[in-house]
C-alpha cells in the first residue's frame, strides 16, 4: 500500500501542533505549581526549582543528539519520538507519588521537548525556502497561544477534576502531533542520509553560526528574565496588587504574539537581519524607559513595547539563519535552540540572584546590558551577512 505524501500546507499545521504542545507544558509547571507540591508533599519551591532543572538540562544535552538525528534519518522520526515521549511524560505524572520520581519524568519530558522543538525548526525551514522567516514568526505564534491556554484551563480543571484531569488533557494535546505526523510519507530532501560527522563539525565552525547563537542566548535569557521578575519588579517599585499585576504580565505575553504576528504579515517582506536589527534597537529602547519609568503605566507601556520588539527576534534569526547556513541545519538549529536553553537558564537565575542579594533594580540594569549586548552582535551579525552577499556567497 503506497502511503500518501503529505503536503506543505498540512505539515506546517502539524508543526504548528508542535508549538502549541510545547507552549502548554511549559507553561504546566507554573499553572499546576500547588497541585504538584500538594500530590508530591513537597513545597511549591522545591517542585519549581527541580521541574525546570530537570526540564531545561534534558533539553539542552538532547538537543546535541536531535540535531545529528534529524540531519541523517530526517524529521518524521524524530518528530513522533518527541511527541510520544512528551505525552508519556506528563500521562506518567498522574502515578508520581515522589519528587524524585517527578523530576525523572520531567527529564523524559525534556528529551521529548527537545525532539519536537528540533524537528519543527527544521521541518519548517525545509517547507518554507523562500520566505522563513515569515513563516517561523507566524508559527512560532501557537507556542505563545499553548502557553496562555494552558492557565486558562488549569483554573477551572484544577477545581472540577483536581491535578490529574489536567495531565490527562495536557498528555492528549501533546500525543496529537505524533498522530498527524505519522498519517504519511513526508516530501523528499527533509534528510542528509550521508551525514558525516567531520562535515557537521566544520558546518557549526562557520562564524556565523557563532554570531546566530549569541543573539539567541541573549534573547531568550532577556525573555525569560522578563517574564519571570517584570510583575516582582512592578510589585516591588510601584506596589501594584492582583489583578492588575496579571493583567500587566500577561499584556506582555500578548505583545511578543502580537509582534509576531506583525513580523508574519506587515513586515515579512523586511530582510530577516535588518528586522532583526531594527527590533533589538526597539527592545534596548524599551527595556532602557522601564528602568526609568515614573509611574506603573510608564513601566507597564514599556515592558509591553519591549515584549513588541521582542517577538520577531528570535523566529526572524532562526529564519535568518536558514537562509545563510546551507546543509547539516537539523544540527546547527538543534545548537541555536541549545544555546538558548543555556540563556534562558543562565540569565533568569543571574537576574534573580541578583535581586535577591541587592535589588531588582540592579536585576535590571543587568537585563539592560544583555539587551544592549544582543543588539551589538546582531549588528555585527548584520554586517557580515551583507559582506556574504555582497561577495556573493
């Protein structure tokens, strides 16, 4: 029986699934922080804490392995690997009665994140040659859209079916791009089945993988560290209270879909580096007007023009960098996707280690010099893009 071959358009909705699956688990931990201590009889700090250690460092060392992966054997494999482990996972939970048997689960979650998250990246710069980077913005939106359904969900099935109703649903979610992968055959060209280890090596030696990957770790440390401590910031300068500090957070959750959406549609036509550029520019502008701001709605315009800026930076770099760097991508994408793991590990505790031993204020003019170092190597990166062209190559 000859399987049928599945088509750009449906493939990209799959990856979109993709997304969105990952945008609900990690957004599960924060939702369901107090259920998870009351069913592991543990404290809500010590599930946050172990969860996103083992999530983050499955993810950073596996992505090594994704990358390789998805260069000889292609997507399709990886792609349903990732989802079924990151169904079981969560599925799994349901039964943890331990920590410590929490945190072995959450490294299997890890592994299958960092399958999914290798494989749509790649798969989508695959289907989309002629314009990525307005395909990665538009895509990357139902990530943005997983992770504020997930707190929509958590409220009300937290109080009608208590913590295991959640993972059951989560789990399904998470289980449907493994089925829509696995209904055909994908288009040819998705795999380097000649994958040669020393050719991938000095793929990754090229310069510019070096400058790519140094945008992305201080974008994503900058999104996390906003993410994370602008509402504790707000609360702090400015005593703002519920619901306002929610209201405030989520706004800059709804800016970074809305830039993308922007960066997918108004300004797709913008070269990837020269968008790129004129958004970290915005972002440093923004960042800089929050640490001085004098009142709450300065502070909270800002964040949100940040979180505007913000979004297209890391779909456009991840496109750009589709466009600049030929052969071996499933390999330097699952890098730049490791490397931002690392930022936004690195960065988020910097940040909170800082407030806690002199104050978010100072946590934040931390946060302003990792965005003035983003825009500096974006410039750099810019520059030798256009030198490439320029020689033509």
């Amino acid at each position: 029986m000859v399987r049928k071959t599945l088509s750009p358009a449906y493939l990209t909705a799959a990856c979109c699934s993709g997304y969105y699956a990952m945008g609900l688990v990690i957004s599960l931990i924060g939702a369901g922080l107090e259920a998870f201590a009351g069913q592991l009889s543990t404290s809500p700090t010590a599930i946050g804490g172990s969860f996103f250690f083992f999530v983050g460092t499955a993810s950073f060392f596996m992505l090594f392995v994704v990358g390789p992966l998805i260069d000889r054997f292609g997507q399709k494999p990886v792609l349903i690997a990732g989802s079924l482990f990151l169904s079981a996972a969560i599925l799994l939970l349901t039964r943890a009665r331990s920590l410590s048997a929490a945190c072995a689960l959450m490294f299997l979650a890890g592994t299958g994140s960092a399958g999914l998250n290798g494989g749509v990246n790649t798969l989508i710069n695959h289907l989309h040659k002629n314009n990525r980077s307005r395909a990665f913005n538009l895509s990357n939106i139902f990530f943005g859209l997983g992770a504020v359904t997930l707190p929509c969900l958590a409220g009300w099935l937290l109080k009608s079916g208590g913590l295991f109703n959640l993972l059951v649903i989560t789990s399904a979610l998470s289980l449907l791009p493994a089925l829509l992968f696995s209904l055909g055959v994908f288009p040819p060209g998705a795999a380097v089945n000649d994958f040669r280890l020393g050719e991938a090596v000095r793929t990754l030696a090229n310069p510019l993988v070096a400058l790519f990957a140094l945008v992305i770790f201080f974008y994503t440390g900058l999104e996390a560290s906003l993410g994370i401590w602008s509402r504790t910031a707000m609360v702090d300068s400015w005593k703002v209270s519920a619901p306002l500090d929610q209201f405030i957070l989520a706004g800059y959750w709804g800016a970074l879909i809305t830039g993308r959406l922007l960066a997918g549609t108004t300004f797709k036509d913008i070269p990837s580096h020269t968008l790129v550029l004129s958004c970290a520019i915005g972002s440093a502008a923004g960042l800089g007007a929050f640490l001085v701001a004098p009142s709450v709605y300065v502070a909270a315009g800002a964040l949100w023009f940040s979180g505007l800026c913000f979004a297209p930076i890391f779909p456009s770099t991840m496109g750009s960098a589709g466009e600049n760097l030929s052969g071996y991508t499933g390999t330097v994408f699952s890098l730049l996707i490791a490397v931002g793991v690392l930022g936004a590990v690195l960065l988020s505790t910097g940040v909170g280690k800082i407030a806690a031993s002199s104050s978010l204020n100072g946590a934040f003019r931390v946060i302003l010099a990792s965005g003035v170092l983003m825009l500096t190597f974006q410039y750099l990166l810019r520059r030798r893009i256009i030198f490439r062209l320029q020689r033509g190559g």
